[in-house]
C-alpha cells in the first residue's frame, strides 16, 4: 500500500504532470474515439477494403513522420507550449470533414493533416515531461503521460463504439472527437506552461535552421551506436504493432462475431486495469530498471497478442487486452525514459522526436502489410506476425540496450570531446566551419 500510495508523490513533487496529463488525456480521446472505428467506418459505411484502409493509416504515418523531428528541434527552440496548442487545433479540423467527404484522396488527405497534428503535439507533451523531471524519477513521469495516453486510447473506442451504437450509425463518434479535441484545445491554452526555451543558450546570435539542426543530430549517431540500436528497435516494434491497426476491431466484428457495442465493453476492463495500476507500474521501472523493464513488458504482450486469435471468449479478450495494456504502460515509460537518458546535451526534445519518427516509419508500413496479410492470407496473419516481431524487439533489447551501455556510451563521446551544439553554439558570432 506504501509502494502503491508513493507512486502518486510525483503529482505533489511535480504539479505541472496533472496539467500534462489533462492534456494528454484529452487530446488523446480526441483521436481514439475514431481511430479504431475508423476502419468499420471506411469499410461498413464507404465500401472500402482492409487495404485501402491500410494505406490511409500509412498516409497519416507519413505526415507524422516527415515533421515529427524538425517540429521537435522546433520546440527545442521556442518552447514546448506553441507547437502543443498547434498540433491539437490542426488535428481538430480532421473529424468532422471526415463525415463529409468521401473521396478517397480527400481522406488521404485529412490523414495527412491528422499525422502532422499528431506530430505536433504528442512527442513534443513527452518532451514536456522530460523537460519538469529529473532523470531518476523519469519513468514514473512518463507514466503520468503514458498512463493518459492509454487510459484514452482503451477509453476512446469504447465510447466511439457506445456513441456509434446509441446513434445507429458509424459517424457518431467522430463529432464526439472534436468535442475532445476542442475541450484539449482551450485546457492546453490555458494551463501548459509558458514558451520556454530548452535548447542552445539565449546567448547565441543566429539560431541554426532545422535542416542543419536534423543533420548535425544525424552526424551525431554515427558514434552512438546504443542510441542507434535504440531508433531501429523503436521502428520495428512499431510495424509489428502497425499491422494490426486496420485490422483489429475488423477481426473482433466478422470473425468473433462482435457488436459495436461489444467492442465498447470489451475494452472497459483494460481501462480500468490501466487507470489503477499504471502509475505503480511505472515506478516499477525506475525500482527494478528501465530495460528490464522494456524486456518483461515485450515478453507479456506478445503472447497475449498471438492468443487473441484463438480466444473467442469476451471475458478472455478482457484479460489479453488487458495483459498489453499493463505492458506497454510498464515498457512505453521505461523506453522514452532510456531515450532521454541517451540523448546527447541539449537534444532531449529530437532525440524523443526521433524515436517517434521511427515507431512513424514502422507504420507507415505496417497498416499497409496488416491490411494486405488480412485480405490475401488470413484474418490471423496480422496476429501472428506482431507477436513474432515484438519477441524480436525482446531479444534486441537484450542484447543491445542497458542502463549501463547507455551511460558508457555517453562517458565514451564526452571522452572524446564530442559537443553536442554546433559551432555557433559554441563560439557565438563565429560561423561554424561544418556548416552545422
């Protein structure tokens, strides 16, 4: 009880987390209300196939992975607080139009417009967070940010599928997105703090541009090889969970035989499961370490995904649901956390930006191979090869990734006098013989 009652301490030790949280909660709830009844919408409603819906999924993770990083040196640069409220009134202008437009290049396109929002806004709040809290109490408060996240995203289509079912039809739940992504838009506003720098020193005379900040970062990985394996790891794990995402609420429906209104209630027991024990979860991580945390959360969640297939039962997809939940809420935490930690001076917002890039680049593919398994090979396809490729990302983290290659490998570059700023940075007023 002591254990469960401390995991809460970061709240009173860190306010700003509960306005983080708000927001993330909301904005969050803003996209899960449709972003898993999108898929019975294009299908049931506008005819299309698993993999066009594939495809559209992929647009949105190409918008989200072409700005994700420079909108994160962005922030960097003129404060965490702009590029939030952007991100979030961009996406706001997504759910509605949807309803109404049923061209499929004039969806593509507001997938594309969803992705860039996204990319605004959600990478940069876990920035945010790593912004207000010191290293060593980092995983609990990026299970703050997380803990909302998922809340949300178990929350979302249980009541887009609840709102679909009350209306009798399939576009409900998209007004109740913008009713989410308007109430983040004003909360966001009014209480994430003010612009703050996080990157170079006021004392430097010319900023240099995002295309030299995006190319100095990527010189820098050349003698980072942990963080390196780190962006490949966030990448794979991503295409495997990509696949499922044009194709999950479609197996529950036509192979399980589930009802809109069944997939609502079927992801209430997750949520709450989440909602009590991701904080103490979270803690976990920091008690017991971020990468065995990350290892223990990939060998969880890959079984349960492999045995959805073969559990039709409701009350048993209850508990696998609930089984990834609790994984990623131990694990997500943790990686964003070690991230931080492997970040080169100075470069906590891109470094995080480009972990989202890469779980970005993994969908891109991802919706599009699930959509193209569940159609041309099995309903179960998609299943089967998350579960493989998230045991690979186990192993991977294994064999790769620690606290202490973390540490070794920054000690090694400060060792050999690696700076992470440019020349600019360093000797302000001089122009850097690089071009960084």
């Amino acid at each position: 009880m002591r254990q469960f009652t401390n995991s809460f301490s970061v709240f009173k030790i860190y306010p700003v987390l509960i306005s983080i949280g708000a927001v993330t909660l909301l904005s969050t709830l803003g996209q899960a209300v449709f972003i898993l009844i999108l898929p019975l919408y294009l299908k049931e409603t506008l005819g299309f196939t698993a993999s066009f819906i594939g495809v559209a999924l992929g647009a949105y993770a190409v918008s989200e992975t072409l700005v994700k990083t420079p909108l994160g040196f962005i922030s960097d640069r003129v404060g965490r607080k702009a590029i939030i409220v952007f991100g979030i009134f961009l996406c706001l202008l997504v759910p509605v139009p949807i309803t109404l437009l049923h061209h499929p290049v004039q969806l593509i396109l507001l997938q594309i417009v969803n992705g860039a929002g996204v990319a605004a806004f959600w990478p940069v709040l876990a920035a945010l967070t790593a912004d207000v809290v010191p290293v060593e109490n980092r995983s609990q408060a990026m299970t703050v940010f997380n803990l909302a996240y998922l809340v949300a995203l178990s929350l979302g289509p249980a009541l887009g599928a609840f709102a679909n079912h009350a209306a009798g039809n399939n576009a409900a739940a998209f007004y109740v997105a913008a009713f989410f992504l308007a109430a983040a838009a004003v909360t966001a506003t009014a209480a994430i703090p003010g612009s703050r720098r996080a990157g170079p020193p006021a004392r430097e005379t010319r900023a240099p541009t995002v295309k030299k900040e995006v190319t100095g970062y990527i010189k820098l990985l050349a003698g980072r090889p942990v963080l390196m394996a780190m962006l490949f790891i966030s990448l794979l794990q991503q295409f495997g969970t990509g696949l499922l995402a044009p194709v999950f609420v479609l197996f529950a429906k036509e192979q399980l035989g589930f009802t809109q209104a069944d997939i609502g209630r079927v992801l209430i027991l997750p949520a709450v499961a989440v909602a009590l024990l991701a904080m103490p979860f979270g803690r976990l991580a920091d008690v017991a370490g971020k990468a065995r945390a990350v290892r223990c959360a990939y060998a969880a969640a890959a079984p349960a995904i492999y045995l959805l297939t073969a559990a039709g039962g409701f009350a048993v997809w209850q508990v696998l649901i609930s089984v990834v939940g609790l994984a990623y809420v131990t694990g997500a935490p943790a990686w964003t956390a070690l991230a931080s930690m492997a970040a080169p001076q100075g470069r906590g917002g891109g470094t995080i930006a480009a972990v989202g890039t890469m779980h970005s680049l993994g969908f891109i593919l991802g919706p599009g191979v699930g959509g193209l398994l569940y159609d041309r090979v099995a309903p179960a396809a998609p299943f089967y090869g998350c579960s493989t490729i998230l045991l690979v990302c186990m192993v991977l983290v294994g064999l790769l990734v620690s606290e202490e290659t973390i540490v070794a490998e920054k000690t090694a570059a400060d060792g050999r006098g690696t700076d992470t700023r440019t020349d600019e940075h360093r000797h302000p007023g001089k122009k850097s013989a690089a071009g960084e």
